[in-house]
C-alpha cells in the first residue's frame, strides 16, 4: 500500500454495499432501446427464429436469408441479397442494417455462408458488432461443425448452443 | 438483463427454493481440510446454502457436519466438547456422533432409549484432497464421490485456499467466466506476479485487448474460448471450462501451475471463493507455494485467524489511487482475486440484473445463467438430476494454444480439454 493511501470512512464503504443502501440506487431506465437485426441462414434457424418473433421485443428485427449457397459475397450487394421479413414480405438489406446495433446470424447447417458473409461485411462496414449462433445438438455432428465454420470468419463472438431456448434468453439478455 | 423473477431463481439458494435443490445434487467444497486437523479437535463453525452447521472430527477420525444447535435447548454445538468418539453439549451433556445421532442424554435412565429418538440432520464430511467435502441433498440421489484433477493430484502438486465474499455466489461465478475483463482489471498483474510473469502467452494477452469468443455448450458446462492474435496469422486461444453448478478453471500460463475456483453459497448474500492452484504433472515449487501463502495469484492475505481478506470493504479494499494512477494496476487494488472481489461486492449483496446491459462477449454468462436455469427448472418440475454430477465431466482441464487460423478450438483441444492422471498438458 502507498503512503498516499487515505482510509475512507467507514459509513462510506461499509454501507455502501448493504442490501439496505442498495435500496437508494437511483430508479431510471439507463440504456436506451437497442435496435437488434436478428438472420435465420436456414430453414431450422428460421423455424426457431420463427417461433418466437411474436414475444414483445424491444424493436428488434427478424429476417430470413432466402439466398441459396450459389450467393457470391464479392459480386452481391447489400439489396441485393434475397431477404424476407417473418410475414413473407421481401427487406432489403441496406435499409435494415442501417442504425443497428448487433447483428446475430443463426445458422444450423452451413447453409448460405456466402449471404452470412455479405451481412457480416455490411456490420463490419458500419461497426456494428456482429454475434453468431450455431444451433447443435447431440447428433448435429457435420453440420454443427459447417454452422460454425460459416460464421467463424464473420463473428465477432460465436455461440455453440444446444437447444433453440437460447435464442430467446441470448436476446432477452441482450434487451434486443 | 434478467428478469427480476429469473434473478431471484438462480440467486436464492437456502432449504426450499429451487436454486438451492440444485446446489444440493453436488458435492460442494465445505471445509478446508486443515479446519479440522486432528482427532478431537475443536469444532468448526459452517454455514452453507443458509443452513448453520458445525463439523467436527472425532476421536476416530471420522468427520461429521450437523447442525449446529443441540437438539435440546438450542445451544450452539460450538461450545461442545469434542471426546470419546462424538461431540457433547455443554449444557447438559447430551452427545452426538458424526451422523447427527444423539448418543447420551445423561439425564435420561440409561435403558430408556430416548436418545434414539433424537437426530440432528447431518450431511456427509469426505476428505478429497486438502477439502472436505459435503453432499447436502438426498441419499437417494448421491452422487459419485468429486475427481476434480486438483483435488485427486498428490498433495505436493496442489494447493487450496478459501476466502469470505461478501456477495450472493451468482455474480462471483460469473466473474470466473467473464474472460473479457481480463485485459483491463488485472492486466497490471501479468507481467508481475510470480505466478503469472514471465509466460509467453501474457504478450498476447496484453497486445490484443480485443479478443473474439467463443461459447461452446458441453455436457457438463461450457468451454469458452477467448481468441487473440499471435505470429503468422495464427491465433493464441484461452479455453476455460465452466462445469455446473459453479466450477471453473482459468487457463494456464507457461509452467505456471493453473488454478481456478468453486463458488459456494453461504447465504444469499455471501458465499465462499474457494481458490485452487496445481500442477497436473510436477510438485509445486516451495516458492510456488509461498507465493500462493502469501497471497499471489487468485489467493489473498487474511485478517489474521479469519479467512476474511485482509482488503475488504471495511478499508475500501486498501485503494491505492496513486498505483492505478501509475497504471501498476488497473482499478487502483492489488491482487487478481481482491481485484475481482471489489468490485463484485459493490454491485450489492445481491446484483440487480434488471438494471444490466450485457453485449455479445457477455454471452458466456449468458448461456451459464441458461444452462442453470434449464437445470433448475427440469429438476423442480421433473426431477431431471443436472448436469456436472457425472465424475467424466470433472475430468476437465483449461488449456493455453496456439492454433492455425481454420482450427475449431474445441476439436483441435479436445484430448487436451480432459484431465487424465500425468497426462502432459497444453499450455504457452
């Protein structure tokens, strides 16, 4: 210890962490509404995704990718990538992207890395964080191992999960 | 952010709530071995999952953990005397042996039996390694005895320690999966602590202070892996392995020995930080072991005879402004287990997780909080016996690497990810 140091009084230490001082935390929303763009890359992603889209979200975004794996990310612009809103209705990629503040690709199977590649790029372009989650299961085998492979390159963070119940509580936590 | 509900499910844990059914399918760390270091030694005072307890050792070596208080009139069996194979009140003598079960009660005629019909509930006291060890739910659902690697190596090769923390267990757990905040609070310590210093794996620590994470579920847990940049466009990785309820391993550094943690609840404001440090396949130096005596490393310094830090927040945990001014540590506290305990205790004895803003790189606590969730719910509505009781899953060890950039973390570190007696492990 210094010989700077200068003891703190009691009441100013002690107490400041009791259940009885935490009682006068100031009450106020301290974060604002995060706008979340949320990418089923497959089928079963989309179905998982699907399933709870009507939860009440805090403006998060639900898109399906409907590209194929012939995408290429190099010749593919952002509006030009096939996407569809949860009712059907096609989106367009540049307009949902713009003002987000995570991206999270879902992805079961490997499927359209490509188009997974031109969403992370289009995050990366504007510094939106962007999180992957690999859907698995006990018998995923190969193709937990090419949802994961898909996504590494583009995730800033990757989340190898066993049951679709984590995308609910991942976003909950994540206020999306 | 959790719901006030949800919170309150993962972080209350006394007899009849859910979380506290769950903590009660494990065997949990209850005392250190040298608490109780010879036959007919003094009692010991416990409290665990909000129950008070004593644990006593009897003239045949035999530990017991009971409650605490005379079946009698309620006095604390602290003040027993601890002879001829039990342990007896001072008020009026009545005695109990390691199982709880009232032997003599002196005023009572001999032949009578009454003291058959008394019985303290007594949980199971096993010695692994320097702890003692306690199984606080049902026999029906035992579980197997714990192989935890730092618990089953030879004694010269480990070393545990305990300290109070003044929070509920939740928020300390997840403190042990946080890896990212590694690079900031106790990044002063990597090039100077003698448990730390000197491994080639802190430089990469310290130059890339942006990691990419990975969370992968296990059977038993997670494994998180926490990816930096290294040489030639490879990746050093730090792999820490989570298993349920609150086990966790930080990966090594050089030949430094590797350690990690058990959060025990106390009550739902405190719990017990049990800190180990081994190494899988040598004996700990005797500098080694000083080191960690003297509070280096994840250990600390005690108010002398308590296992309370020395730095707590009676002294606002001895802020040295001037040392985090000098950048000689991060937050201004010295030492990697009071810099983490400082700052876990000021969220309040029990953190209001409403009130959060977690980001992606929290999502290893994210999916803990979910793994402990499910768990807790399949047991309270089905009686699904959760995950990390299986011995296979506490053979587990964390794991330092460097890997080429196309390398699945958890394939190319499957075999070194598990624990196996003198096995070589992998660390830079």
């Amino acid at each position: 210890m210094s010989g700077s140091h200068r003891p703190t009084l009691l009441s100013n230490c002690t107490l400041a962490t009791t259940a009885a001082e935490a009682r006068f935390r100031v009450e106020y929303p301290n974060s604002r509404t995060r706008s979340s763009r949320i990418f089923a890359l497959d089928q079963r992603a989309a179905e998982a995704m699907y399933a709870i889209t009507e939860d009440p979200w805090q403006g998060a975004h639900f898109l399906t990718v409907l590209a194929n794996d012939d995408i290429e990310p190099e010749a593919t612009e952002a509006s030009q990538l096939p996407l569809a809103h949860p009712d059907g209705t096609p989106a367009d990629l540049a307009v949902e992207i713009e003002g987000a503040d995570v991206v999270v690709l879902i992805s079961s199977s490997g499927r359209n890395a490509g188009a997974a590649e031109v969403v992370a790029r289009e995050a990366y372009h504007r510094s939106i964080m962007t999180a992957g989650l690999a859907l698995s299961d006990l018998n995923a085998g190969e193709k937990a191992e090419a949802a994961v492979n898909a996504m590494r390159p583009f995730a800033s963070v990757l989340v190898v999960a066993r049951d679709e119940e984590f995308i609910p509580a991942m976003l909950n936590a994540l206020r999306a | 952010m959790l719901r006030k509900e949800v919170n309150e499910l993962l972080t209350q844990t006394d007899p009849g709530t859910p979380m506290g059914a769950l903590f009660r399918q494990y065997w949990i760390p209850a005392l250190l071995a040298s608490e109780l270091p010879e036959d007919d030694c003094a009692p010991v005072r416990v409290k665990l999952l909000g129950e008070r307890l004593i644990a006593f050792r009897d003239s045949d070596g035999r530990y017991g953990l009971m409650d605490e208080f005379c079946a009698h009139r309620g006095v604390s069996l602290w003040f027993g005397r601890n002879e001829e194979s039990g342990l007896r009140c001072p008020y009026h003598g009545w005695k109990y042996d390691v199982n709880g079960q009232c032997t003599e009660v002196p005023s009572e005629p001999d032949a009578s039996g009454f003291c058959e019909k008394i019985k303290l509930r007594a949980y199971p006291l096993i010695k692994i390694g320097d702890v003692l060890w306690t199984h606080m739910g049902g026999k029906e659902n035992r579980p197997p005895e714990p192989v935890w690697e730092f618990a089953t190596v030879a004694p010269e090769q480990t070393f545990t320690s305990k300290r109070w923390q003044e929070c509920n267990w939740l928020q300390a757990m997840e403190g042990g999966i946080d890896s990212s905040h590694v690079s900031f609070l106790h990044s002063g310590g990597l090039n100077t602590d003698p448990l730390f210093r000197g491994a080639k794996g802190n430089q990469y620590n310290l130059a890339d202070k942006k990691p990419v994470f990975e969370v992968t579920e296990t059977e038993g847990g997670l494994f998180i892996g926490a990816r930096r940049n290294a040489e030639e466009g490879r990746h050093y990785w730090r792999i820490t392995p989570w298993i349920m309820p609150s086990f966790t391993m930080v990966p090594p550094r050089g030949d430094h020995p590797q350690h990690g943690h058990f959060w025990v609840p106390i009550d739902d404001e405190n719990c017990w930080a049990w800190s180990y440090d081994y190494h899988p396949t040598r004996a700990l130096t005797g500098a080694e072991r000083q080191a960690m005596r003297d509070g280096h490393g994840i250990h600390n310094e005690y108010v002398p005879g308590t296992f309370r830090p020395l730095q707590n927040k009676d002294n606002d945990y001895m802020m040295d402004r001037e040392a985090q001014k000098r950048g000689d540590t991060f937050s201004g506290i010295k030492g990697i287990a009071m810099q983490d305990a400082s700052l876990q205790e000021s969220m309040g004895p029990i953190c209001d997780r409403t009130k959060e803003n977690l980001v992606s790189t929290d999502n290893g606590i994210i999916m803990a909080r979910h793994r402990l969730r499910k768990a807790v719910t399949a047991l309270r509505d089905k009686g699904t016996l959760p995950p990390g009781r299986n011995p296979e899953h506490q053979k587990v060890r964390s794991v330092a690497a460097v890997l080429e950039a196309d390398k699945n973390y958890v394939e190319a570190c499957r075999d070194a990810l598990t624990a196996a007696p003198g096995k070589q492990r992998t660390s830079v």
